[in-house]
C-alpha cells in the first residue's frame, strides 16, 4: 500500500528570504534553489539538498502539498520532482486532482459550511470594523471559503487576535497568526478531512505530514506520524502530540530535515507494502 505524504508549504517546506533565518556565517549558508516567482520575482526557496530528497520522495511516496493558499497562489509553486497527482487548498476547501479540481468535493465543502459556523460575510465585516488601519495593509477574501488580514506586525495590538479568537470561536471559526497574516478560518475547513479523502482513494495505510501553524494542527493529529519545525505558531505555543516530532532546526535547514524525516519514514515502512 502506498505511503501518504501531506505537508504544509509555506514556512515548512518552502520559506521566503524573510523567513529563510540563515543565521551561519555567510560561507556556510546552503545552496538555494527558487521554487516560486510573483511579479518576476524570486518568492520562495528550499534548499538544493531539500529539492533533491524531495524529487526522491515523489517517486516513492504519494506526495501531497496541503496548503492555505488559494489555487491561483498555490499554482505559482514550481515544486521539483513528479508533478503531484493531488493537491490541497484553501486549508481543504479545494482539492485537485491532476490540477484540477474536484468539484464534487469543493460542494460537499461548502455544504458542510453553511450548515456548521457563521457566515464569510458575518466574519469579514467584523474584520473590518474591528481592525486599526494603522496596522491593516490588506484585507482579503480567499476563494468564497475564508478571510485574512495582511498586516504590520510590529504595530499589531498584543492582544488583538486573542479577542478576535474569543469572538470567532463563538461563531464556529478559528484564528491563525502567521508571520505578517492574520487568518479566520471556518473550524470544518481543514486539511485534514481532504487529506483523509486522498487516502480512500490512494488506498494509503500510512500517512505522514508536516506544519508549522495551528492551522495544521489537524492535519498533525490525523497523521500516524507528523513533524513540525522549530518556528511558527505550533512552536510558539509549545504544542506537543506524542506522534509529532518536535523538530530543533528553524528557517529553510527545518524544510530540509522535514523532507529526510519523511523520506526516511517512507523507506521504513515499504517493506510494510510489499
């Protein structure tokens, strides 16, 4: 049976230069390669070692990048390897197939939704009202499914987003802080209910994943074995599960270590398959 792997993006296994944290001297930083361009310019790295294990992996697990990204943002990743089969975004409420998406799965999404927690409107308008421009540099609709705020975190009130998660978990949403982002994300849109779904169809006994935010908390504990790396929120709050390696590593080196415990991991388990 093939192995699942379901790992986050941003900040797990693809890092801007503002979140690269290459704190070695200069003569001994890794090699990078660019696996993102927006506007003609360079976005997003790995490094070369990460890129490699990573097209290794591809040939021999079920690779599935689960993201938060819109399509259109994911679609500008150029990740190295097999072009994967499946793909997840808007954190579950898109999830394609050969690039394409499956649009039975996206209603059954938006069904689930409408039934379980206050409506986008509700929560963008409350955004809003409630968000200083003094520290709001955009406010965002993402795919009909959630909302997000792009702002200046040195300015950002400390305890903004605690009140703002007080209000929207009374509403069925949640509240991510990631990096210069502020997300509200409905609670029934995870990654892990699609990461679910790719395993009944792939036939999966075994599926791995990795992330940084509480946003892929989910996905961690639905995993039969996860990793998140020394940065982001998960790290910041010291979230722990006894299947989740805590990992010591920040910045893109915790991408690459991500991508040899997985590989590690999948090699392990193949005679399992055989």
């Amino acid at each position: 049976m093939p192995v699942l792997v379901a790992s986050d993006l941003d900040r797990t296994l693809i890092y801007s230069s503002a979140a690269l944290a290459l704190t070695m001297p200069d003569a001994r930083a890794p090699r990078l390669l660019c696996v993102e361009v927006h506007e003609s310019r360079p976005l997003s790295y790995m490094t070369e070692t990460a890129a490699q294990l990573l097209t290794r992996l591809g040939d021999t697990a079920v690779f599935v990048p689960t993201t938060t990204r819109t399509r259109k943002q994911y679609q500008r990743i150029n990740l190295p390897g097999p072009p994967p089969k499946y793909a997840i975004c808007a954190n579950g409420g898109h999830l394609l197939v050969d690039g394409a998406t499956d649009t039975d799965w996206h209603a059954g999404v938006q069904a689930r939704l409408a039934d379980e927690c206050a409506p986008l409107a509700e929560v963008s308008e409350h955004l809003r009202c409630s968000a200083d421009p003094v520290w709001v540099r955009k406010h965002r609709i993402a795919e009909d499914l959630f909302a997000y705020l792009v702002v200046e975190r040195e300015l950002l009130p400390e305890d903004w987003v605690k009140e703002l998660a007080v209000w929207a978990e009374n509403r069925g949403w949640t509240v991510s802080l990631q990096g210069r982002k502020i997300y509200a994300v409905p609670k029934p849109l995870t990654k892990s209910a699609a990461v679910r779904e790719i395993a009944r169809r792939t036939g999966a006994e075994l599926t791995l994943a990795a992330g940084d935010s509480l946003l892929d908390a989910d996905l961690l504990l639905a995993a039969d074995r996860g990793w998140r790396p020394g940065h982001g929120e998960l790290a910041d709050t010291g979230w722990a599960a006894p299947h989740v390696g805590a990992l010591p590593e920040r910045g893109v080196l915790a991408g690459e270590r991500i991508v040899r415990e997985f590989l590690e991991e999948t090699r392990t388990a193949a005679p399992l398959g055989g």
